[in-house]
C-alpha cells in the first residue's frame, strides 16, 4: 500500500473541486516525492477538514489536484491544553510534535522564576511551522493553537475558565493523573514546570486559582517527558487504552 503523503493549506475551501499547490508544497510533491498525475494526496488547513484529491497536473513550480472526496472530522474530547516552562531549541520541538501527534488542543510555553529559558513571542511562527508538520505526518487534522506568556500569572488567567486545572508537582505525594481523570471533565489545562521547579509564590498563586497539584510519576521527570506523558495519560483514557 501507497504511503499516503498530506499537505498543508491555509486557505484551503473544502467547497472547491479543484486546488493548486505552490510554494513550498509544490516543490515537496513534485522534486520531493516525485508526485505525478493520478497520485492520490491528502489536503489539510488545521481546522478539520481534510480532502481527499487526485494529481491532474504537475508543473515545475505548481502542482494542481482534483478533490475525489471530503470529510469533516470532529475534536478529540476532552480539550487538553498543556502550558510548559520555557524550553530551547530541540526540546521545545520535540514538545510540540509529540503533543500535535496526540491531538493537544493548545501548547503554550510560559516564564518562571526558575526557568533557564525566557520565552520570545517571536518564535510563535517557527513553533506553529513545527506543529504543521507533525499533523502532516500523524494525520492529525487540527492543529494546536500555540501561545507564550512571560509568566505563570498571565498564562494561568488565560486559561482561568477551563473545567479541570493541573499543576504538576514533584512533591505531591497522594495524588496521580489516574485520580484526577475520573472526574470526566470536559477541558483540561495541565501546566508543567520549567527544570527547576515552580517557586512557592507560583504555586500558591496556581491553588488559589483552582489547580490541584498532582504527582506525574514516581520519578523526577524533565519538563518534556512530563508535558508528552499528561498528554499521552489523558488521551489513553479517551482511546480506552489500558495505561
């Protein structure tokens, strides 16, 4: 079987009958994967709709389809947003393709008093790139919305609404995930600490706001092994695997 090669549109209108690939996504289909007329591809704008189409052209810098069938596919429930101290580099990608595989409603990275790294507002795009191209290779048909907030405060009021609200805590010795999740909630919002840990302010301003702290695991965990294990926990739970 054919492996099943995705792409990314922004403006992609479902309604139409036939669409064109530019840009980058040309170059990909055509010097790339060598696509060539009647391959089968798939079309995604991040909001659900995925199109099934069919190559009728391909051009040195356009590649045009034709759509053979669409679908509009639904959320994955509950909301999950996980909000984790500022990360650099390689370990904030892996964050963010790891969580976009599992189908996280937003990922939002946060200063704190003891994070080595600061967040900077102006790497949203390169993180959202990212993102993009891990719903192209899981199939994953929304993507995460992605935010930065410059401390703990603002990120927890933004999320202040959410129905069921996390802090992962390594002292936290009487509560795990699995106790948590069996109040059914309908949106979650998990935040992970940077690797020193959240400063006593923090977490009195986090349990005043109504998070529970809960303990992740019988380990010290690194900021991105915890932010991908709560995500992994909750959806497990959804997909009615065993964990």
């Amino acid at each position: 079987m054919s492996q099943i090669h995705r792409f990314f549109l922004h403006d992609l209108d479902p309604e139409k009958a036939h669409f064109v690939l530019e840009g980058d996504n040309a170059k990909i289909a055509s010097k790339v994967l060598r696509q060539k007329v009647h391959d089968s591809i798939v079309l995604m704008n991040g909001k659900g709709d995925v199109v099934e189409a069919t190559i009728t052209n391909v051009l040195p810098k356009v590649v045009e389809a034709k759509k053979e069938k669409y679908q509009k596919e639904n959320r994955l429930s509950p909301e999950l947003h996980i909000s984790i101290g500022a990360l650099k580099g390689e370990k904030a990608a892996l964050v963010l393709q790891k969580l976009t595989e599992m189908g996280v409603t937003s990922i939002s990275f946060f200063s704190s008093t003891y994070s080595v790294s600061k967040v900077d507002q102006k790497k949203e795009k390169k993180y959202t790139a990212t993102c993009i191209e891990a719903i192209r290779q899981s199939g994953n048909p929304f993507l995460p919305e992605i935010h930065t907030f410059g401390d703990v405060q603002s990120c927890t009021k933004y999320f202040l609404t959410k129905e069921a609200k996390i802090c992962f805590y390594e002292k936290e010795r009487s509560l795990g995930m699995q106790d948590f999740l069996r109040s059914h909630a309908s949106s979650y919002h998990i935040m992970v600490g940077p690797e020193g840990g959240f400063s006593e302010e923090e977490l009195e301003h986090m349990q005043d706001h109504g998070y529970q702290n809960i303990r992740c695991a019988p380990y010290v965990l690194r900021a991105e092994t915890a932010a991908i294990a709560a995500a992994a926990i909750v959806r497990s739970c959804e997909w009615g695997v065993r964990t």
